[in-house]
C-alpha cells in the first residue's frame, strides 16, 4: 500500500489532485496506522513523522514526539483536523518538533498549551560535506532540484529564459513531473535524480542550486545537501528559504527577475562562488551538522518525554 502511494507522488500529492478516490486516500492509509500503533503494544513512545499520523493514535496515555514540514500546517486549515490534533494530544507528554524555526509561532499558536514545541533540524549525510566541486566558468551550470508542480517551479522558466536561452550557460532541471509541465527547449530535463547521482555528477560541476519555490515548506532537505556541498543558493525570498539563506553570505534572496538576473551574474565570478559556497558549507556544519547530530537532538526528547511522562 505504502508503495503505491510513494508511486502515486505521496499522500499530499494525491489528496491534491483531485482525482477520483483522492477524498478516501487519507483513511486508507490512517487505518492501518491505527492497527499499527494499537498491534505494538511494547512501545514505550511514539515518534511520528508528520502531524496527520498523530490522528490515528490509541488513547493509551504514552508520549509521543511528531516531526512537522511546511506542507503539515496546510493541514491544519482543513476543517476538524486541529481540534482532532488536540484531542489526541490531551492527557500525554507532546513534543513538536518542526524542522525550521519559522513554523514555531503558528505552532505555539495552535498547541502550544498542550504541547512543548521544539524545532529540531533533520541532519546532513557526511557524503555532502566531502563533495569538492570543479567548475567551468566559460560554460557555468546551474541546478534545479525539484518536484515539477505549478507551485514548486514558480516562476524559473519565466525568469530564467533571457539568461539561459541561446547563451552558453545552462540550467539542469531534476526531479520528478507530478503535474503536466510544458518545458521550455533551453531547459535540460533529466527527469529524478538519486542522491547517489547527485553527489557524484550533478554537485561537483554546479556554479549554484536555484529554487523559485511557492509552495510552503519546512527547510526543504536538497537546499542543504547543497549547502554542505559548497554550493551557493538562489532562492525566492520566502520564510522557508530565509531561515535557510543568509542573503548575500550563502546565497541570495530574490523577490524580482532583476535581482535573480543579478545573483546570477554575481556568483558566476569564481571568487565570489568560492567564498559564499565556503560560507553556506561552514553555516550548514555549525547549525545543522550530521544525522547522527539530529540523532542526539531527538534523544534528548526522548528521555526528556519519558521522564515526564506520566507526571
């Protein structure tokens, strides 16, 4: 079942879409979450990934740490599902751990009195970090790493033609087309990308990765992998990328075509490349670091979680 549903592009995926069944997709998959949860009768505490899967939860009393991305809080607008949340959270320890700071208020807004609400970034493989990149500054290459929808391109295409159509440099564009998407021909579509690939072909050779996202996110986990990677970020100025970018230092933050037009061209100088892929590597080791890092973070809940329990 699992497996159809990644097939299919994901539950959030699905449930956007429309098609026919979509409505019924959400049940199918908390129903054997519940018989899951209910058939473990040992465990101690829960560790959720996602605050829809907290839904199905027994009323058993355990605590629970859930994990929270971007695309969770759009949940919360959909009618029942807030005060469902809450009414599972009653009457057990709660940790909330989204994975960039910026969701923290709107959290604190809607469980913070039933709740302890802790951000805890997801951790970097060590592979990221060993990546020394060898550029080509007559032909630069630029990345694009991305579900294709609507929202996830915002406006790369419309912005991106004068710099990349007929010019020398190129923009790759990886990731799988979960919406119908006329691609322009100057864009080289490779369609999705292993991490394997990209930490062996793609980031070795890229002046930068580029995200024009519109879609509301957590701190999406390419950007950095990136990062670790050296490699400078050009991103639309959104509260998903801002906790990430340090404008100007790691990359560049940019509201219009001209400033994208200008990050562009000012990290094609290798001198500046260098210094602000050295400075995305160093923010990225000293504020996220390795998943053994994350690790430790969610350990400390845990204990923290059991201690507590049932005081």
């Amino acid at each position: 079942m699992l497996s159809d549903l990644m097939a299919a592009g994901g539950i959030a995926h699905v449930m956007r879409s429309l098609r026919p069944g979509a409505l019924l997709a959400p049940l199918k998959l908390l129903r054997p979450l519940h018989a899951a949860y209910r058939r473990e009768t040992t465990t101690q505490l829960y560790h959720l990934n996602w605050l829809q899967t907290a839904l199905p939860l027994p009323r058993d009393g355990k605590p629970v740490l859930v994990t929270v991305l971007g695309t969770d809080l759009k949940l919360l607008n959909l009618p029942l599902v807030k005060p469902l949340l809450r009414r599972v959270m009653r009457d057990r320890k709660v940790a909330i751990c989204p994975n960039a700071e910026w969701m923290q208020p709107i959290l604190e807004r809607a469980f913070g009195d039933v709740a302890h609400i802790q951000p805890v970034p997801f951790g970097i493989d060590p592979v990221w970090y060993g990546i020394e990149r060898q550029l080509v500054p007559e032909q630069p290459v630029w990345l694009a790493v991305t579900r294709l929808t609507r929202d996830k391109l915002g406006p790369l295409f419309e912005w991106s033609e004068p710099l990349f159509k007929g010019q020398s440099r190129q923009l790759h564009l990886l990731g799988p087309m979960q919406e119908q998407t006329e691609l322009p021909s100057w864009v080289h579509y490779h369609g999705p990308a292993t991490p394997e690939q990209l930490a062996t072909h793609w980031f070795p050779k890229a002046h930068g990765l580029v995200t024009l996202s519109e879609h509301a996110e957590g701190r999406p986990q390419v950007m950095l992998e990136a990062m670790a990677a050296g490699l400078p970020i050009i991103a639309s100025d959104m509260p998903a990328h801002a906790s990430l970018v340090q404008n100007n230092i790691t990359g560049a933050l940019c509201r219009d075509r001209e400033g994208y037009t200008a990050a562009m061209q000012r990290l094609e100088n290798a001198a500046v490349n260098g210094q602000y892929g050295a400075s995305a590597r160093q923010w990225v080791q000293e504020a996220v670091g390795t998943w053994d890092d994350c690790a430790e973070r969610f350990l400390a809940l845990y204990n923290e979680l059991l201690t507590h329990a049932y005081d």
